[in-house]
C-alpha cells in the first residue's frame, strides 16, 4: 500500500496524520464525557492537527519508514492529558478511555468503506487507492495499538481487567513498553497479531 516514492509520501502522510488526530481527539473526548477536563481545558480536542503533532512520532518517524519501504508505518502523536483519577470510576473509566481510541479508527474505516461503496465514482483507480489506503491506516492504527503492552491502549484495557495489585505491577513496566515492542517487532509479532486483526476487521467492515 505505502511505497518509497513521492507520490505515495504525499498521500500517506497527511493520512496517517489525521488518523493519529482523530485518535487521539477520542481519548480526550471520552474522558472529558467521564468527568476529566484536563484534555478540554489543554485545548487538545480539535481535529487541528498543529495541536497534536510530535515532531518525532508523526512526521519523522513515519517519513523514514515509508521513505525505507517499511512492510509497517507506525508513529504516534503528543499524547492527550488524562488525570485519570479525574474520572467518576478510575479503575472502569481507564479501559473505556483506552479502547475509545481504537474504536475511533474503526468507525472511521467502517465510514470510508461505507461511502466507498455507496459512490461507483470513488471507484477510480487513484482514489480508490486512496481511500483503501485511508481505511487500512485506519484499522493499523487501531490493531496496534491494542497491543497490551504500556503505553499502548491494549495495556489501559488489560489494567482495568486485572486485580488492582497486579495491575499496578503490571503497568510498572511502562518505562520498558517501547523497547519491549521494537524487540516485538523486530521477532515479528506484527506478523502473529496486527496483521491477523487487520484482516478480521477489515472483513467486518467489508473490504
């Protein structure tokens, strides 16, 4: 899908961008919805994406790996504040804040197939390629993101499910969590999970 050339750069990147925003935007807007402002009040929910732009994980990072061929672009954007012991139910609230993310992207690719499908006139080949490319950007970003390793969401999740000791051992590795998933990836874990999610949500929302 994502190739070297800089055509494929043009087009990728504001992509991916608007994917992380859009990301990012439903963290804080659940939280503020379960009664954390911190995210409103930083004035991190709007879809401009000039406020969430991490200089390193969404424009340079992705740039290099498209710019290599990579088989996978990943990124991340300036995390959204979360005072989660702002939040009515901390120990529930935490996964709902968590999967708001992933679930944003998957409704976003369930939209584009959708007015992909209901438009024949999407169908040429540049733009279809496009919105293809949109979708699975989309469902990428979700798919790794549930990875249960810290920081990822995946991790938010599995903490709310696990016993309150155990949860905050388990999150004591945070400081680890990107070593821990380059080392994942480097063994080829995107292979054994991402990719395999990618596929079953891809079938889900029909593409």
């Amino acid at each position: 899908m994502i190739s070297g050339n800089i055509v494929s750069l043009i087009i990728s990147i504001p992509i991916f961008i608007f994917a992380m925003v859009i990301h990012e935007v439903a963290h804080g807007w659940v939280a503020y919805k379960l009664g954390d402002p911190t995210a409103k009040y930083s004035g991190r929910l709007t879809l401009n994406p000039i406020s969430h732009i991490d200089p390193l994980g969404t424009i340079l990072l992705p740039i290099l790996l498209i710019m290599m061929n990579s088989p996978v672009v990943f990124g991340w954007a300036k995390p959204v504040p979360i005072n989660f012991l702002g939040l009515r139910n901390p120990k529930r609230d935490i996964m709902t804040v968590g999967l708001a993310g992933p679930m944003a992207n998957i409704i976003f690719a369930f939209i584009l197939a959708a007015v992909f499908r209901l438009f024949p006139v999407l169908h040429a080949p540049v733009i279809s390629d496009i919105f293809f490319g949109s979708i699975l950007v989309n469902l990428v970003l979700a798919a790794f993101n549930l990875i249960p390793i810290p920081p990822l969401d995946g991790s938010r999740i599995l903490f709310g499910l696990l016993p309150r000791d155990l949860a905050a051992k388990y999150m004591s590795i945070e400081r680890y969590g990107f070593i821990i998933l380059y080392i994942l990836i480097w063994m080829g874990f995107l292979d054994n999970f991402v990719n395999p999610l990618v596929v079953i949500l891809a079938r889900i929302i029909g593409i």
